[in-house]
C-alpha cells in the first residue's frame, strides 16, 4: 500500500509541478531586490527603501515605476525590506545579467530548495514515513496550495530562508550544531524574524550552536554596515518600525492583527491600491491601519509569551517530541503575531506535517489536511469566481488553520503509536 501511495504521490507532484512551472513567474517580490540592487549601484541610496512615514504602505519608492518598465516589467511593484547587504552584494549582477535571466535562475534553484527543504523536512521529523512518500506529499501540498504555488510565482526570498531554517534544524538533529548555528544567522540576514529561535536554542540547552550563530551574524552585519554605510541602515530600521506600527489586511496573510484590527483600531484603515509599472489603476489593494498602543501592546505580550511557553515546553521535552513537536508548532506559533504573516511563512511546517501519519493515522491525517489546507487549494481558489468570491473570502480561515495545524504538531509530532516506531537516523529508505 505504502509503495502505491508513493507511486500516485510522485505522479501528482509531477503533474502539478509542470502545470505550476508553466505559468509566467510574475517575480514581484524578487523584482524589489533586483531593483534595490540596481538603485545602489548606481549609488542612488536614499530610493532604495519607501521613506520615513507614520505607516508602512507596501508602497514602493517614487521612481521605481519608470526603473522597472525600463526592464520590461508592467506588473504590480513592491518595496524592498531587506537588510542592504543583500542590494550591496547583488549590484554587481545587475550590471551583468538582465532581470528576466536572473528571475529565471531563481525560479529554478527555488524549485530544487523547496525540494530539498521537503528531505530536510523528513529528517527533522524523525523519519517515520519513507523518504520519497514524504517529500512527495509535501510537494504536492505545496505544488496544489498557495503555500507553494505563490512563492514560486513571486519567485520569494522566503524560499531560501525556509531551506536555511530547515537546514539548521536538521543539523541540529544531526548533531553538528556549527552549521546550524551559521544557517540560523544566515536567514536571520535575510528575513530578521528567525533571529527568534536562537532563543529556543539556548532553551533547548544546544549552545554550541549559539557561539556560531552569533560569530555569523556579527560578521554579516559588519559586513552591511561596511558595504552599504550606516545611514542605509538606518532608513532600513525605520522601514521595520513603521511595519510594526502597522497592520496590514492583505490576501495571503494569516496575521494575528487581522483578528485584532475590528477590535482595537482607533483611526480609519487607509485603503492603497497597488502599483503597477505602467502606471495603470491596479486591479487589487490592501487597507492599513496604525496600531494603538494597547494594540501593539498585546501583539508584543501575546509574542513574548508564546516564546516563553514555547522556551520551557522545548527545554522539558525529550529529543524526539522537540524535533517533530515543539519546533514545528513554533514555526507556526512564533509567526502568527507578526504583522504581515505571509502564507509562505508556513511551507515548512507544511512540508512537516506528512510525519504526522503514522501516529494520526491515514483517516484522521486526510480529514486534517482537508480541513487545513484545501481552502487555499488551487482547485478552490479556481472555483471562487465563479461563486462571486475572491480570494479574501477564505483568507480569516488561515490563522485558525495554523493554529489547527500546531496543535496536531504537539498532540502528535514525536509521539509514535505502538505498531508505528520511529525510525531512527540513517534508516535505509
């Protein structure tokens, strides 16, 4: 049965795989690094990031419009909010290759990590699936669900920095906590939010990954100041403080402040519609709102003690319940408070879950999985225009699903039935 489903899974994420890769990548969300990019080697650093303001509008600088229809680029336009070491480093490039070969380099490399985050995922998990039967269903929950298909189509940084995080956690379980610790750090370079786990790290009692990890990311941040200067980086920290002053109702995020926002908004929400390089109206926008005090306040609690209870649950549990338990539902856990928590944010708890079988068995495992993430399918994304809906209709569903999905991770995650063991590391497949 076992070398069936296999079979059929395969099938399915091939044929979901060359039906995803054959639709136009639109690459906006890589567009802003190659813009930024672009912008600081020709020494224009005031317009690589939006500008001071009250409000973080996802708005992108004045004159990248004309930057990128220069390159051929009509869609809709982004901000950069990346350390500037990333603009620094990729500037060269700019000068070499052209945006569409650079964008197709990247859709390819994204497809082989996202791949090798999928085996990551196993041997983190414990190994209680066949190798192939796990990474091939996770592939196809990513390949048939927006969780997937959109990062590939925006050709996302977020992919790397799942593979870096999933990297560090591997190695953790395999014990070679130096390479954690810099795939940690690195991630952390690109993203900043995975600087959080450290702290589940230390919790865990693994400080021998704690000394790399801090050795790599002073090192990359010497290394961005002394690239790029120091008032880059101050426009950059503004850029993170006007984000957590706002919340943003946008389509693919599960963010704790869309629940919040009905409840504790005191202003009105700002409605800004997207832009596009050609300059026409966008077809879609998103609303934003500043953040009260208590607003920000609770947000902040509600991070700081999920981190606390987390920090103890990691430190108490044994090895196996800590790698396919506690980290799992942290990944979760630790993003829903921040103010704009992408989909993507949660590929590799997804590409976990599969692990989950054996000890919640294939009925339970289906349900779950319906329930989770068929609302962000491909199929049911198809069929919601043609009920009048759009895309926002299922949107709230996606932080009680999370939250779902954590909590199938702690009930089961490294808690294998009798007749179901773990199978230990090196297991032949």
């Amino acid at each position: 049965m076992t070398r069936i489903a296999t079979a059929l899974l395969l099938a399915a994420w091939g044929a979901l795989a060359v039906g995803v890769l054959r639709e136009p990548a639109r690459s906006s969300d890589l567009l802003a690094l190659w813009l930024a990019a672009q912008t600081f080697g020709q020494g224009d650093l005031l317009a690589i990031y939006p500008g001071a303001a009250a409000l973080f509008t996802l708005q992108p600088p004045a004159d990248w419009p004309a930057r990128a229809l220069a390159l051929g680029y009509d869609g809709v336009l982004f901000p950069y909010v990346y350390p500037p070491l990333w603009a620094a480093l990729l500037a060269p490039l700019t000068e070499i290759l052209s945006f569409e070969t650079f964008a197709g380099l990247m859709r390819g490399l994204n497809v082989v990590l996202m791949a090798a985050t999928g085996v990551l995922a196993w041997r983190i998990m414990g190994q209680t699936l066949p190798v192939l039967t796990h990474v091939a269903a996770g592939q196809v929950a990513m390949y048939a669900t927006l969780f997937g298909t959109l990062p590939l189509s925006e050709n996302q940084p977020q992919i790397l920095v799942t593979f870096l995080i999933a990297l560090a956690l591997e190695r953790l379980r395999g014990r070679a906590p130096a390479v954690a610790g810099v795939a940690l750090a690195l991630a952390a370079a690109i993203k900043v939010y995975p600087a959080l786990f450290i702290l589940l790290v230390m919790a865990a009692g693994q400080w021998r990954a704690v000394v790399p990890f801090a050795v790599a990311a002073g090192a990359l941040a010497l290394a961005s100041v002394a690239l790029a200067g120091w008032p880059l980086h101050a426009a950059f920290l503004s850029t993170l403080s006007a984000i957590s002053r706002t919340s943003i109702e946008i389509g693919p995020s599960f963010s704790l402040d869309r629940v919040l926002a009905p409840l504790l908004a005191t202003a009105p929400a700002q409605v800004i519609d997207e832009t596009l390089a050609s300059g026409a109206p966008g077809a879609a926008g998103w609303q934003v709102v500043a953040k009260s005090q208590i607003w920000a306040w609770i947000t902040n609690a509600t991070l700081l003690a999920v981190l606390a209870v987390l920090a103890v649950w990691m430190h108490r549990a044994p090895d196996a319940r800590r790698f396919a338990a506690v980290w799992p539902a942290a990944l979760i856990l630790l993003a829903l408070p921040a103010p704009i928590a992408w989909i993507y944010y949660f590929c590799l708890p997804v590409m976990m879950a599969p692990a989950l079988v054996p000890a919640m068995g294939r009925g339970i495992a289906t349900t779950a999985v319906m329930v989770v993430l068929a609302p962000f399918s491909i199929a049911v994304m198809g069929a919601l225009p043609g009920l009048g809906l759009t895309a926002g209709a299922v949107t709230p569903w996606g932080l009680p699903a999370m939250v779902i999905l954590a909590a199938l991770f702690a009930r089961y995650g490294g808690t294998p039935t009798p007749d179901r063991p773990l199978r230990r590391a090196g297991h032949p497949l």
